[in-house]
C-alpha cells in the first residue's frame, strides 16, 4: 500500500520563510534517511513558497491561471512523502516519526492503485 504523507505549513509562514530552518531541514533529512535505509521511503520533497507558484481553475469552460501567492489559502503543503508500507497502521507509525515543531500537523491519505477501481475502469487505466 502506497501512503502520501502531506506536510501541510500556515501560508504566511511558508510564504516568509522559503527556506525552513537548518534544525528543521537536518531533523527532516535524518527522518528522510531512516525511511529510505527501512526500504519503505518512494520519494519526498519540498515545495518553494506559493509565490512562486499557478494555480489553473475552469470556470465557464474555459482554464484560468492565477500566479501565486495564495493569499486565500488557509494552509499550503510544504512538503510531502510517498512511503510504501503493508498498512494504515504502519503509515501512522511513519508519520508519529516526522520531526513536526509544536503545533505541527502532517496528514496521511492513501494512494489510489489500480487494482482499488472496479475491473471495468482497470481495463480502461491500464490502456491509457
């Protein structure tokens, strides 16, 4: 099972603070490092500021884009993991791991598989 672990950060702090804190980026390294070295770590990255992001809505048909920053936003992602483990369970105990400052919050959803769509739209995703 494939888990995403979403590391969501309060907009006015990541858009004042594009680079975290040496302390936050060497706990969140070492946190990297014991994932990858456990087997269960896919990838994981941080993300710049919404200041240097798009975000592309449609409205009436048609794409619009909006260039960052997001002000309307109540939190932003900052971050994200994808861990490859056997259960929620052990997803949870991955992320009970995660360097978090007080107050921190980091999410967990599970990642859409094939095999989780009934047989008629697995035949359609596998040939697209």
């Amino acid at each position: 099972m494939r888990f995403m672990m979403l590391l969501p950060a309060p907009a006015d702090a990541l858009e004042k603070c594009a680079v975290p804190p040496g302390e936050i980026v060497t706990a969140m390294r070492k946190f990297d490092a014991d994932m990858k070295k456990a087997g269960v770590l896919l990838t994981e990255e941080g993300l710049h500021p919404s200041s240097k992001g798009a975000r592309i809505r449609v409205s009436d048909g048609k794409r619009v884009v909006t260039d960052g920053p997001f002000t309307e936003a109540k939190e932003l992602i900052a971050g994200f993991w994808i861990i490859q483990v056997k259960s929620k369970e052990e997803a949870i105990e991955w992320a009970k791991r995660c360097p978090l400052p007080e107050g921190g919050v980091i999410e967990i959803r599970q990642v859409f598989e094939n095999s989780d769509f009934p047989p008629e739209l697995q035949k359609k995703i596998a040939g697209a």
